[in-house]
C-alpha cells in the first residue's frame, strides 16, 4: 500500500452551508448585495487535497478568506476538526491560527519590509521560544532549498527579490510551521512551469510525511487535477459539480468545467492559429 492510499477518512475540514454577502450599497443602492458564497458545502479529508476551480468572480477567495478567518461567514460553518471556527472569539482563533495558513498569488504586502529572508522564516519558530538559534537557520535553509531558492540569499530582504522568489519565500514561509491546513489561492499562478511543478511535487511530498491537508484554488484545471485528490467546481459562489479529476477531466458534467476545460492549453492539443503541417 502507498503512502497516500493510507490517508485517513477524519475530515480536518467541514464547511456546511456556508453564505457570504457582501453589501454594495455605495455603487447599486440600499440593500443591493453580492451573493459571493451562495450554500457551500464539502469536507477535506486528512491528508488530502481538494481543488476549487471557478471563474474569476465565482467566490474562491472569498471561501479561502473565511476559512482563514479573516473574513466573517454571513451564516454556516466551519468545522476545523472539532471546532466550529465561525464561533470563535479573536482570542480563540489565536490558539489555532498557526495551523492554518493562506498563501495568496501575490505576498508583496504580506512581509515586513525590512526583514532578511532569514528572520521571516524563522520568526514563526522563534515566537515558539524552545528551538536554538542555529536549529531554526537550519530549517530555513532546507525550507529555501525545497521551494527552488539557495541559502545564500538569507540575508536579501523582500524588495530584492523577483516576484517568482517572493512566492517561494511565502510557501516557505506557511510551510516552517507544518500547519495542518495550507490553503493556497492562485499561489503558483504566477510562478514558470519548471517552479511550477518543482512546488507541486513539494507540496505532494509534505503530504504524505506531514499528512498535511490542502486547499489549492487555481483557474488551472491540469494543475488542479495533478495535485488533487478532488476537485470541486464552483460558479456564482455555489459548488456545481465535484468529484475525482478523472471524472471531472473525462466526464465533465457543467458547461462550467467543460469552459473551464477548454482553456487549459495542456489538454487542448488542437491550438487556434497553430497551422497543421
Ligand atoms: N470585499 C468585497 N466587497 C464587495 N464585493 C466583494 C468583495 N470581495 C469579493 N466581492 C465579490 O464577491 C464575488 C466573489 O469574489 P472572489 O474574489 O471570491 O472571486 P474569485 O473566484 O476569487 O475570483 P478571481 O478568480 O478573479 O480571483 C465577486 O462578485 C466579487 O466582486
Ligand atoms: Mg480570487
């Protein structure tokens, strides 16, 4: 038996009938509202990954701000393992923030500016207070070396850095703390194929030492497929079809999927333009 055929059947994840409005008073009139998370449900199992693949627009980041809480569902839940994380106070959430990270396509803003690539990666282990010094920039420059980026850039701050480079550095990053859940909105998005999938397999690999759980939303449906053990589809914030990504890749069910299908230049060997010799 493999390593991933061994995964557990224990949700880490639960999210039930969740709603997200946004008012946009200003720009529609009083009481016009953006239904930007319409009913979602799924469960991720420990050790899994579920992709979400939608249209610009179809609510994934808004799915991945509330399970990061830094957005507030407007009703439903979120299981994260036992807790109802929607239901948590702000000193609450302290308790388990570690465990979840977001990583977003683009973490310019998410740095502190004047920090080394060395003190960002090691600050999450240094507030854990019990790991040496020369421990923690050792860490570091496994995590640099595992995202594709050389130890010898440890003293570079975020502004010397190409925006592929500060990708790695953030998936570094969420990654020095083995968080249970890593969600991941577009973050390979802007990354070249090579980095690409130097990453995916990274991300493949964690799961199965660490039984790490994901969350990978992208537009790319073949990334999608070859990270996932699921892939849900969503539309106008609401899940239009999911399942395996043989079933979703071969049997597509949505004029979605099968729109989001066509774009995805790796499966679709018959290119507009391309003459045929
Ligand atoms: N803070 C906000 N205030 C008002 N409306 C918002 C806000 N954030 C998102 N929306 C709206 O909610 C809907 C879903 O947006 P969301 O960012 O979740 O989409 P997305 O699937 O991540 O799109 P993309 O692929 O372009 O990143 C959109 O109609 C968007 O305009
Ligand atoms: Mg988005």
């Amino acid at each position: 038996m493999t390593a991933r055929s061994e995964k557990t059947a224990r949700p880490v994840v639960r999210v039930e009938n969740l709603v997200k409005r946004y008012s946009k008073k200003k720009l529609a009139g009083p009481g016009a509202e953006v239904r930007a998370l319409d009913g979602v449900s799924f469960s991720i199992l420990k050790g899994t990954t579920l992709a979400i693949v939608g249209q610009s627009g179809s609510g994934k980041s808004t799915l991945a701000l509330c399970l990061a809480c830094l957005e507030k569902a407007t009703s439903g839940s979120i299981w994260f393992e036992e807790t109802d994380i929607t239901q948590l106070t702000e000193k609450e959430y302290r308790r388990i923030r570690r465990q979840i990270q977001l990583i977003f396509q683009d973490p310019v803003n998410s740095f502190h500016a004047s920090w080394t690539m060395l003190e960002i990666l090691t600050e999450p282990l240094a507030l854990q207070g019990n790991v040496r010094r020369d421990e923690m920039r050792a860490r570091a420059h496994v995590l640099l070396e595992q995202v594709g980026l050389s130890p010898e850039m440890e003293g570079r701050i975020p502004a010397e850095l190409s925006g592929g480079q500060r990708q790695r550095l953030a998936i570094a990053r969420a990654l020095t703390l083995e968080p249970k859940l890593l969600i991941l909105d577009e973050a390979l998005s802007a990354l070249d194929c090579s980095v690409q999938a130097q990453i995916a397999n990274l991300l493949l690999e964690l799961q199965d030492s660490l039984g790490m759980t994901c969350l990978f939303i992208s537009h790319d449906l073949a990334m999608a497929a070859h990270l996932a053990d699921e892939i849900a589809v969503m539309s106008r914030g609401q899940i239009v079809e999911q399942g395996p990504p043989d079933k979703i890749l071969k049997e597509p069910e949505s004029r979605v999927t099968r729109e989001l299908l066509a774009a995805v230049p790796r499966l679709n060997f018959s290119r507009p333009g391309m003459a045929e010799s």
